[in-house]
C-alpha cells in the first residue's frame, strides 16, 4: 500500500505567501540584471523543494527558515542590497556608513544551511550529534559561501560595471571577507541557537 502525504497547511501557506512576495519583487524592480541574479537561488530552489519532498521531506523549522531566507532574497532583488529601504533608514538611525542589509543576507546565507545541512547529514549519514557534525556543517556553510563569492567575481569580470548592484561593496574593499565572517557567525548561532528544537523535530 503506498503511503499517503499530507502537506500541512502551514506549509502551504509559506508557499501562497512566497509567490505573492515573487510577483511582488517583479513590480517596478530598480534592476533588472540584479533581481534576476538574487531571485535565482530561489527560482532553482522551490522546484527542487517540491520535487523531493514526498521523497525527503524536510522538518517544519528547516522549511521555515528557507521561507525567511527566500523573502531576505527576494526584497534583496527588488531593491538591490544596497538601497533597502529599511536599512537605509536605520543607517540613518545609527550612523551606519553603509546599508547593512547584505550584511543580514550573508547572516542568513550560514544561518539558515547550517539548519539544512545538519538535516541531511544526521539523516543520511552515519555522523552522530557532537562536534564533528558542528566542525562539518560549519565547513559546508564556508563552502557554499566561498562558492558564492567566486560565483559573484566571475559575474563582474563578466559583466564590469553592470554587477556593481549585485555586489553591493558599497565602497569597503574588505565586503567579500566580511560577507564571509557573517556567513559563518550565521551557521555557528543557528547551531548554538536551533539544536535542541531541530533535534526534537528530527525525533518525530
């Protein structure tokens, strides 16, 4: 007898809510070239989401979290990193020299893999919870990080002047290395933060 599925409501809501949001970056975006660029990693990952997920379906929290980092992505597209509304008005607030929004998107860029990667290695691995399961989820967020980095680099030799939206360096020639340090703060803080509310989600 084949096992049936049910998609919980919630679920379901995150992904209405994410379309909404989609349709909603596409509106009047400041660049185009920039919002196709953020929005990709969303555009390939909900596919691959729907399409495994009879198959491995992942914890409530693990789906939330992607959820909120789809939305950071998306907003990011709309505006550019660089120009987010609200991060410009708290650079005002506090006397920021940049906009800080990118700095949230690279927190989350470790935050939220940490979560994803943790899932799949406790799952399908032998790896056991303890500190080489943090050392090696710790080293895949700075892969996927450093990968993105590069990805960036090769769009502004490619392109020159077109990626400077996209890059968001907003004049600090230390962006990339920092980008990378909030990538990393982002993974360790959700493995201090989330263990014991993803380990009773993974026991159910």
């Amino acid at each position: 007898m084949q096992r049936q599925y049910t998609v919980p409501n919630s679920q379901k809501r995150m992904l209405v809510f994410l379309f909404i949001i989609f349709l909603w970056s596409m509106v009047r975006p400041f660049d185009w070239f920039t919002w196709f660029l953020e929005m990709l990693p969303v555009a390939i990952a909900v596919p691959i989401l729907l399409w495994t997920y009879r198959r491995f379906r992942l914890t409530t929290l693990a789906y939330m979290l992607i959820f909120i980092h789809a939305i950071i992505l998306l907003i990011g597209a709309k505006y550019t990193y660089a120009r987010e509304p609200l991060f410009d008005w708290l650079k005002e607030v506090f006397g920021w020299t940049r906009n800080n929004y990118d700095r949230l998107g690279h927190f989350a860029q470790g935050f939220v893999p940490a979560i994803i990667t943790r899932e799949i290695l406790l799952r399908k691995t032998t790896l056991s919870r303890g500190a080489m399961l943090f050392f090696l989820v710790l080293c895949v967020c700075m892969f996927i990080s450093s990968t993105f980095e590069l990805f960036e680099w090769s769009v502004a030799i490619a392109t020159g002047a077109a990626a400077d939206d996209y890059l968001a360096f907003q004049g600090d020639v230390w962006d990339t290395q920092k980008d990378m340090a909030m990538c990393l703060i982002g993974a360790f803080t959700a493995l201090i933060s989330l263990q014991r509310i993803h380990d009773r989600q993974l026991s159910r």
